[in-house]
C-alpha cells in the first residue's frame, strides 16, 4: 500500500473551519470587555466631572486602562481574523464580497478610524482640553466602538439572513443592490442590543471580580465598594436587557432560519402547544434522534418560538423535505448535540451570573464591606461567567447555521480557497495558535497586573480642574 503524505490526508476545509473558529473565539474574548467597558470608564468620568469626588477619577483611570489594554489587543486579532477571508475563503470573498465587504469597509474606514482619533484624544487630552469636552471624547469612544459593532454584526447578519443583493448569474456572485436592507436586516436589528446589552453585562462581571479581589485583601475599599456596586448592578441590568433583547433574537431567528431553532431543540417532529416544550435537560440516543430521558416545560418552546404557547414550530424533519425540495439532496442539519447544548449554556450561565449578581447585590447592601472569603472568591470566580455564556452563544449562532456559509446561497464547502492545500492551512493553524497562545499570556498578565495593582494616586488639580499633569492610562 503506498505511503500518502500527511498533507494529502488533510482536509483544508476542516482545518480551514477550526483555524477561522479558534480565531474568532479568541478574537472575541477581548470585544465584550471593550464594548461594556469604555460605557462604564464613561460613567465614572461623568461622575467625577458632577460630584467632584477624585475617587472616581481614580477608578476611571484604574478602569480605563484595562479598556485600552483590551482594545489594543482586539484590534490585533481582529485585523487576523479578516485577513482569512483571502486566505483561506477566497471563493467566499469572491461570490459575497461585494455585498460582504461593504459593512467591513465602512466600520474599518469610519467606525474605526472615529473611535481610534478620540482614543488619542481621550488619553493624551487630560491636561490639554477642558473638564467637560474631556469627556465628550470617552463618549465619542463609546459611540465608535457600538458603530464599529453594529457594522461587523451587519456583515454576519447577512450571512444568516442574505438580503439587500442579487445574483449575477454571469460573473456567478452575489451584487449588492441596496446598502439600507443589509444595514437594515432584522437578523442584525435583533443581534446588535443584544450583544450590546451582553457586553455590559461582562463589564459588570470584570469589574465585580476586580472589585471583590481588593476587597478580599481589604484594599482600596472605599472606592472598590463604589466598583463593585456598579459592577453587581450592570451585571443585572445588564442581564435583564440581555434576556429581553434574546427574545427579539428567538423571533428573528425563526423567522430566518427555522432549522437552528429545531436544532437547538433537537425536535425532529413539527410540534405546537403543549408537544412544543423546551427541555432544560436531556439525555438520548447517540445520533440525537430519540430521546431517553429530559426535564421539560411545556409549552415553552412554542411560545419563544412564536409569542404563542400554542404556536407551532417546524421540525428537524419537515424542514428537511422541505430543504430537499428547493436546494436538492443534502443533509441540512447542524450538529445536534452542538447546538442543543450550546443554546443551554449560553442561557445557563447568563442566568447564573445574573443571580450571584443579585445575590451580591443583598449582601453588600448598606456598605457591608465585611464578608466570609467565600463571598470574595465567588465574586472573584464569577468573573468570566457572562464572557463564556456569549462565546458558547457564538458557538450556537454559527454552528447552528450549517451547512450553509451564507444561508440558503453558500455552502461551507463551496467557500473554501480552492488552491490551499491541508498542509499550508495546518502550518498557518499552528502558527497562529502559538501566536496567540503568546498574546493570551502577554493580556493576562497585562490585566493581572493593571488590575492588582490598583488606583493610582489622584492627581492634582490646575484652576481649572484638569490634571496638572498628564495621567497615564496606557
């Protein structure tokens, strides 16, 4: 039997899907602290600038500079993380990209470029521009970073739910045909406070987590009271927009794509009413099929699904025939156990972040700074809890989509870069990983330090009310 070598054997499609996986999980792990976090340093300026107090102009230099240590390293992996449509998507980019790329292009040459001047702005304009237009630029930050969000989730919007375009059955690509439906799309209407709404509740985690583990050493408590407070309290509300914005995604997803709601289900029969359940645990059989055992609550399904609990929803199955008959032979079913189980993570530790939230919230009512080290190292622990729960969410919203690349127009299959081989895309895989793996050490210990170290010192006055010196944030 001939030997076949190992780059032969590679699948560059697999391979292909794991490198473009691993580095948007990673690239999203700095976006959620860095959206929630630039709203929160805003609101200790703000602050600051209306009660005078220096303590919280020292948290929104303590706070800020873990914002920027997040931004710089997001915008790095981000950067990577766009480079792999040419590399590794090519006949993607070159059948969508027209209409793909515009989103991209405007938060790169807009969004960008808007909240990176006001950055500069912000960190070398403490001594230089006035208390008040100061703090327009953190606000400025803010609206550039929720723009540069809202046209990224544009961009993925349009590969659940592709509108605004039309085929060119020529040059065989998809044209785009009307910029304001693809910035319009329901899919992105629904994401986009969402992920907004989330990204505050991760601040608020950090922020708690931070807080607790001062306070646990009894550090700085006056002001990390004041942190943790704020922390608990957009943990909460945070949490509950969260929740409130999920729904308007259930309702723009089924609309969309039906199959991921079943698949997060497993329900391979249409269903509706009290049959339309939603399963808070389940066992079954290894191909997802039959279920062996499950904790259910009737009802439920049916009702996120449609607003109705005695609405219907389609079934793996149905909806399968029905795939089959406008696309042709194919297996149309994500992963199962995938989505199922990633659904009920994403849920579940929202949910339990929310309630150690509340939790903490009663505790420390009062200025009760004294706690068993328990209470600390929940707190402390908790940290990454609304972070895991948005990432496995990801995980639901793209695997959930398969087999399609762009829903109902692409398959994964049909986007990879046809002249990669498996070799080059696992020597690109594994450099990127060891890259990555450096910069994963380099932000940990960047924010263990900023974050252990504590507050500086307040900074003294001018006439004004401007650090007489520059402060540094960086």
């Amino acid at each position: 039997m001939p030997i076949v070598p190992l780059a032969q054997e590679l699948d560059p499609l697999v391979l292909s899907q794991w490198q473009f996986g691993l580095t948007t999980i990673y690239h999203f792990l700095f976006v959620p602290i860095t959206l929630g976090m630039v709203w929160l340093t805003a609101g200790f300026q703000t602050a600051w600038l209306r009660t005078g107090n220096v303590d919280h102009l020292r948290l929104t230099h303590f706070f800020g500079k873990l914002f920027l240590i997040n931004f710089a390293i997001g915008v790095a992996t981000g950067i990577v993380q766009e480079f792999q449509f040419g590399m590794n998507w090519s006949d993607y980019s070159r059948f969508v990209g027209d209409v793909f790329g515009a989103p991209l292009a405007f938060e790169g040459l807009i969004a960008f470029f808007f909240e990176a001047t006001f950055i500069g702005l912000w960190i070398f304009g403490w001594n230089r521009l006035s208390p008040k237009l100061h703090l327009l630029t953190i606000y400025m930050v803010a609206l550039g970073t929720m723009a540069s969000a809202y046209f990224i989730l544009a961009a993925n919007a349009f590969m659940q739910n592709p509108v605004g375009f039309a085929i060119n059955e020529a040059r065989e690509r998809a044209e785009l045909t009307d910029i304001g439906a693809v910035l319009t799309n329901p899919v992105l209407l629904a994401s986009f406070p969402h992920t907004m709404f989330a990204s505050v509740m991760v601040a608020g985690a950090v922020m708690v987590g931070v807080a607790a583990w001062h306070l646990k050493r009894a550090q700085h408590t006056s002001m990390m009271y004041t942190a943790l407070r704020v922390g608990l309290w957009s943990v909460i509300g945070g949490g509950m927009l969260t929740f409130i914005t999920g729904d308007m995604v259930s309702i723009a997803m089924v609309a969309a794509q039906p199959m991921k709601m079943a698949a997060a289900e497993a329900m391979y029969d249409t269903s509706s009413g009290y049959d339309a359940s939603f399963s808070l645990f389940s066992l079954g059989t290894p191909d997802g099929q039959h279920e062996v055992f499950s904790v259910r609550v009737p009802y439920l399904l049916a009702l996120l699904s449609t607003h109705d609990p005695l609405g219907t929803v389609e079934g793996i199955n149905d909806l399968e025939a029905e795939y089959t008959a406008l696309w042709g032979p194919d297996d149309y079913t994500p992963i199962i156990w995938v989505t199922y189980w990633s659904f009920r993570w994403m849920m579940g530790l929202g949910f339990l972040a929310f309630a150690i939230a509340i939790v903490g919230l009663w505790l420390t009512r009062k200025r009760r700074i004294e706690q068993p080290r328990w209470v600390w190292n929940v707190a402390i622990w908790s940290l990454p809890l609304p972070l895991l729960g948005m990432t496995v969410g990801w995980v639901f919203t793209e695997m959930g989509r398969q087999p399609w690349l762009v829903f109902s127009q692409m398959r994964t299959e049909d986007g990879v870069s046809p002249g990669v081989s498996g070799g080059e895309v696992l020597t690109s895989l594994l450099a990127f990983t060891a890259i990555y793996a450096i910069l994963g050490v380099i932000e940990f210990r960047l924010m263990q330090r900023a974050a252990q170290h504590g507050p500086a010192e307040a900074p003294e006055l001018d006439e004004s009310g401007r650090p007489a010196q520059p402060v540094t944030v960086y």
